[in-house]
C-alpha cells in the first residue's frame, strides 16, 4: 500500500517485510521532497526443501506463491537464470553423515519433525513464515515450534521448480546430487524392510507353499514305492495303509522271506504286524534282486526324510501363526489361516476384505460360473475345511460359513492393526458364540442333547407324591377359533379335496376336445 503523502511503500505480508529506497544520489532522504525516490517493497516467504544431502530454506516473493496458486509458474523455472530471480537459498543444513540423512528421510515419510529438522528450523526459519508440501508436517512444526506454515497448490508448484533446478540454486555446494539420492533410497527400502520379524507374513505364504508342495511330493513318492515294493510283496499294500509306515516297513525288512524275523512294533500295531509276517510267507510277489533292493531303500529313505521334514514345517508355521494371527488361528486352525493369507497375498489385504469375501475365498470360478449362468453361488471356499463346519450338517455349513467368516474378518482385523498382542482372546470368545450358534442350528443342548426345533420343550411330569403334580401348563391347546372350525366343517379337507379332483378333471376334458378339433 503506498502513503499519499510521501509516496513510500508500507509492506503487510506472511513473511519478512523489507523496504529498500534507492535514491539518485549518495543517500536517500524521504523528508526532502526534491529527492527521487525509488521504493520497491519485497513480500518473502520461507520455502522447505529436503535433498539428499541436507535441508534446504529459500526465500520465495510472496507475489509467486499467490501467482502459482492461478497460473502455471513453470516458465520461470525454465533456465537457472530465470529460477534465481524468483528464488534464493537461504540456508542449508548439511547431513553429516548416511545415518542422519536416513533418519531425516524416514521421519518425512512418515510425516514426523526429526530432531535435525528441528534444529534447523529453530536456528533459521523462527518469525518466518514456511511453505510445506506436507499438510501433516506442517501442523506438527506449527505445533511444536510456533513457526506458521502454508499449505497450497502454489506451493507445491513452486517446489516442483525448486527440485528441478536444485544444484544450481545450491550454491556453495559442490557435490553431485544424483549419487547421493540414489544411496539414500536404497538405504531407505532397506530400512523400511526391517521392520519386526514377528509380524512378517511374507514367511507364512512361503511356508504353506512349500507345505502344500511337499505333500504332493510326498504323495507321488510314497505311491512309487507302494507300486515298486508291490511287485515283492503285494499283500502288504492292503495290511499297512498308512505310507510312512509302509515305507518305513519296506525298508527295515529289505525282502519278504527276512520280515519273521524283524521286530516292527516300533512303527507298527500288532495286528499289522502279526499279519504281514503271515502274508510273507504265502505270498504271491516276484523275486527282486539286491540291486533293487538297494534302490527301493534309497527311495523309502527320501520318503521318510521329507515327512520328518513336513512335520518341522508344520511345528513351524504353527508358531509363526500363533504370533502373527492368533485370532485367526484359534477360529479355523493354522492350515486354512495361512491359506487364507495366502491367496490374498498378506495379513493386511485379509484384514481389508469383508466378511462376504473371507467367507468363498478360493471359490471365485464357482462364483463367477454361477453369476454367469444364473445358478446358486457358492456358500464357502477354503473356509470349508475349518473344523468348525465340519461339524455342521450338510444343511446346516452354509450358514455356519456366514458366522464363522463375519467372526473372522474381525480377528483378522486386530491380528493385523490391532498394537496389543492379545494371545488370541477376542477368537477364544467368537469360536464360542460361533459354537453355540451351531448347537442351536443343529437343535443340541449345550449337554449335547437334541431339542424339538420349533415347539417348546415340553416340561416333565413331576413324579406321584411330589407337592407340583402334573403342570397342565404345560401342554399345547388348540386356540377356540380352531376349535370352532374343526366343529363347524369337520369334512371340509374331503370337499376341498374333491373340488379339486373335479376342476382337473374338466381342464383334461377341455384339452382333449381343443386336441380333437386341431386333428
């Protein structure tokens, strides 16, 4: 605003006002009105720019900002010449060393002052006003160090500018920028990856993978050596059925004419083990040579290795699960936890999806199809193999799907955002509701007993003598409407009956001429 009287520029602005009169001579006298007088008023503002190597304050007019919030400024920034006129450095906070810089880069990721920056703000931008490209940020600096800050579209457009003539607007610094931003992000990813290792679910999608991997290699293995061993000694596939103890079996007796005198009770029953001695020596197997032997062993070996392995992975992902989702491991077990984890691809994406969702997790090409086509959608997907609808009726597990999934969207949601690690408590509680539910659908007790779905259990007559007697109360009566109608119309089911008989009749007569008359 400019006095009338004395021509001189009075500066009202966010920052720092400074008046500067330049006259024709050696000095400037504002009370001599014969003198020229040039007055130019300068509205400045503080601008925040973090680089690789430090903390960076320029000083931009304020006229900028208000013009970059309505016009595009980018011309200005165009060539280094043009980007000085608008702004200039006015300190900068140096790193001292990778640490500091790592820690400053962190803090701004995650919005926070680090102490660094709030030093540095404290030593050059107090009484200043500072334009940030962080809202978060700068209500945090406002609150702790008093210091104004803007938020705006200019801002962040004159920022662009900045960063992009940045080493040239550096001036004192010599080092090349590029090197250092490409250190500092790597140390950043680097950092950001290490955080706790308890609640890394990266480790359970790996260890289901290679669960459900080693079972079909297990699988395929112990189906090679039943075929290979059965050529020997074929009744043996029908008296052990489970495959590691088969092959545990193949290998100790080598040959069947050496199985009456091997003791098997360590691994086997002894029915089972009664019953193959007997079979060996009846037996209608081939003869095998010792080279055979020697590589049926080898295969019985791998069988039996990769099942004591199977069963460390397992203890394994059984302790990982337990830490990292205990809600979600006490409402459906380990295995289909961690496969529910896995198909979506972490904990937090679980912990995003509704109920509906969590609910036909594994079922999407039944879904779709049924979309498609018009048919019922599916009711469950992995969630099917949880013990709880297992236990459900066939009539019963699609509803028993619904419960159990609403329960699971909310432990997975405290698994994964919750801050206390409440040792599965909240699933203790819905595994409980979700089971009485059950029992209520299957029309059980709680003692397990069956109740009368949809009539009130009918109370037991008091033994004779007892002071109750029989409780009439308890007993289902007709209401009086009913009884009247039963009095009234007792044939009234017989009439309607025959009515009914009669108009089919007539509708097969008319059909019949109408069939007749079109031959």
């Amino acid at each position: 605003r400019q006095d009338p009287g004395t021509g001189l520029g009075l500066g009202l602005g966010l920052g720092p006002t400074a008046a500067v009169t330049d006259s024709v001579g050696d000095s400037a006298r504002l009370s001599s009105r014969e003198d020229k007088i040039f007055c130019r008023t300068t509205y400045a503002m503080l601008v925040l720019q973090e680089t690789p190597a430090g903390f960076a304050l320029f000083s931009v007019a304020d006229k900028k900002i208000k013009e970059a919030d309505k016009e595009d400024v980018w011309d200005d920034f165009e060539t280094l010449d043009k980007a000085k006129k608008v702004a200039k450095l006015k300190a900068f906070g140096k790193f001292d060393n990778t640490t500091e810089a790592l820690e400053a880069a962190a803090s701004l990721v995650d919005s926070k002052l680090s102490k660094g920056l709030k030093k540095f703000l404290k030593k050059h931008a107090e009484g200043e006003t500072l334009g940030v490209v962080d809202a978060k940020l700068g209500s945090i600096i406002k609150e702790k160090l008093g210091i104004p800050c803007i938020y705006s579209s200019g801002v962040l457009e004159l920022s662009r500018g900045l960063r992009y003539q940045l080493e040239g607007l550096l001036t004192g610094f010599d080092s090349d920028l590029k090197p250092m931003s490409l250190g500092l992000s790597h140390s950043l990813s680097r950092y950001k990856l290490k955080f706790s290792p308890d609640k890394v679910d990266t480790m359970i999608v790996q260890a289901i993978g290679l669960l459900d991997d080693l079972d079909k290699e297990l699988n395929t293995y112990a189906m090679r050596v039943r075929e290979w061993y059965g050529w020997h000694f074929p009744e043996m596939t029908k008296i052990v059925a489970d495959n590691i103890k088969y092959a545990k079996a193949a290998k100790l007796m080598e040959t069947r004419d050496k199985a009456a005198g091997i003791d098997f009770s360590e691994f086997l029953e002894e029915e089972e083990e009664s019953a193959m001695k007997e079979a060996a020596i009846v037996s209608m197997g081939t003869e095998i040579s010792g080279e055979d032997v020697i590589n049926i062993s080898a295969l019985c070996d791998q069988v039996i290795a990769l099942s004591e392995y199977r069963g460390q992975l397992f203890d394994y992902l059984r302790s990982r699960m337990a830490a990292i989702a205990p809600n979600l491991t006490v409402l459906v077990g380990e295995l289909v936890g961690a496969r529910l984890i896995a198909h979506v691809g972490s904990l937090v994406n679980l912990a995003k999806a509704p109920a509906s969702t969590i609910q036909i997790l594994g079922a999407e090409k039944a879904l779709f199809r049924a979309l498609k086509t018009k048919h019922e959608t599916p009711k469950y997907g992995l969630i099917y193999h949880a013990s709880l609808i297992g236990q459900a009726s066939a009539k019963n597990k699609g509803k028993i799907s619904r419960v159990l999934a609403a329960k699971c969207a909310l432990g997975v949601r405290v698994d994964a955002l919750g801050d206390t690690n409440d040792e599965g408590a909240l699933g203790l509680e819905a595994r409980a509701k979700v089971e009485a539910r059950l029992r209520q659908l299957e029309g059980r007790s709680d003692d397990g007993a069956f109740q009368t779905k949809g009539l009130p259990n009918k109370a037991k007559a008091a033994e004779p003598g007892t002071p109750g007697g029989y409780n009439t109360g308890a007993d289902v009566v007709m209401s009086d409407k009913k009884k009247r109608k039963a009095d009234t119309d007792p044939e009234t089911p017989a009439s309607g009956k025959k009515e009914k008989k009669e108009k089919k009749e007539k509708s097969a007569k008319k059909s019949e001429k109408k069939e007749k008359k079109e031959k």
